[in-house]
C-alpha cells in the first residue's frame, strides 16, 4: 500500500515527463558520479548528505583550514612582532590537533613552507627571548 507522499510524488513525476521537464537535463546519458557515501553505513548516509549539502565540515577539517590559512598568513605579514604572535598561535593550534588525533599533523603541499615558518619562530624566539633578558 502507497503513503499518501508517494501516491503525490509519482503524480508529479508523471505530470513533468508529460511536460517535458526531464528532457535535456545535464549530465543526461552520463554514468552518475561516484557516491561519497558508500563506505558509510546505511543508515548514517541520510544524516552525512543532509549535513554536507547544509555546509557543515567536521571539526579535524576545519582545524586543517585553519591551519593552513594561518600559514598562508604569516606569508604576507610585515609586522615580524605580528608574525611572531601568529607563529605561536599556529604551533599551539598544530599541537592541539596532534594531541586529539594522536598523530602528527600532515600538512602534504606545505611541509617546506611550514618547515621554513617554524624556522622563523625559532630566531624570532630566540631575539624576542634575548631582548626581554635584557629589558
């Protein structure tokens, strides 16, 4: 026995292909695309295409934006006092996410970017530490 809602929605469909609606439709003819769901159980793949097409992004992918959006940051600072603050605020946040994932971050395109920026903080560390001694 048909739900009211499918009895509704078949009528529809019905009514658009009389119509014409589903002619010329992109990608008519062309195999789907590949499901990003379909090592997900079942019944958790609803609740994972409704919270994607609503925008969301899991906390660890948010993280790695910021992250690498600090970096690209730091490349354009002028302020080396500004630089400085920001470069400690990326090694707390890479030190944050290393400790919840329990494995080092993996930052694949900028590993000589990033090695060069913790390269900074060490001699801007090591002349701010010396300045301060002084003071």
């Amino acid at each position: 026995m048909k739900t009211f809602s499918q009895i509704v929605s078949e009528d529809r469909i019905k009514r658009a292909i009389k119509e014409g609606k589903f002619e010329n439709l992109e990608g008519a003819g062309k195999p789907l695309p590949p499901d990003e769901a379909e090592n997900l159980p079942p019944e958790l793949r609803l609740a994972y295409r409704m919270l994607k097409n609503s925008g969301y992004v899991p906390a660890e992918i948010a993280e790695e934006k910021e992250i690498t959006r600090t970096i690209d940051l730091l490349a354009h600072m002028k302020d080396e006092g500004e630089r400085y603050r920001q470069m400690q605020k990326l090694n707390v946040m890479i030190m944050q996410m290393n400790e919840r994932r329990g494995r080092p971050v993996n930052l694949d395109d900028s590993d000589e970017y990033y090695r060069r920026i913790v390269e900074k903080v060490r001699l801007a560390e090591k002349r701010f530490g010396q300045e301060t001694e002084q003071d």
